[in-house]
C-alpha cells in the first residue's frame, strides 16, 4: 500500500509572480526590469533598469577580481 502523502508543491497563499518590477518612473509608473523607455510616458529609464548595464557590472567584478587574483 502506498499511502505516502504527498506534500504539493502549489501550496495556498503563495502570490503569483509577474515580472519583476524594481524600479518607477519619475511619472510614477513602474517600469519593467529591461525596458529602455517608460511604459507610461515613454521617457528613457535610468540606466540602473537597463539589462546590459547589470551584464556589465557583473563582468566588470569579475575582472576586477581576476585582476586581485593575478
Ligand atoms: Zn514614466
């Protein structure tokens, strides 16, 4: 008999997640991690909610630590 019960991983209460959403718009609108320009009132975003900017930091540390290493 297999009377294990089975623990669900969907369990009640957890709240859905959508896209990440860190930072807003001067106009108050949230922007989308990754986005260029502001959904609302299309002005650039800051250069902190760009993608590469994080790409480049990331590099830029491991550089830095490859430098300390050497
Ligand atoms: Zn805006």
């Amino acid at each position: 008999m297999t009377s294990a019960v089975r623990t669900r991983q969907t369990s009640s209460g957890a709240p859905k997640k959508t896209h990440k959403r860190l930072f807003g718009c001067t106009c108050g609108h949230k922007l989308r991690l990754g986005a260029s320009r502001c959904g609302a009132c299309y002005r650039p975003t800051p250069i902190y909610n760009r993608r590469w900017f994080y790409l480049l930091a990331a590099f830029g540390a491991v550089l830095g630590l490859l430098i300390v290493k050497l």
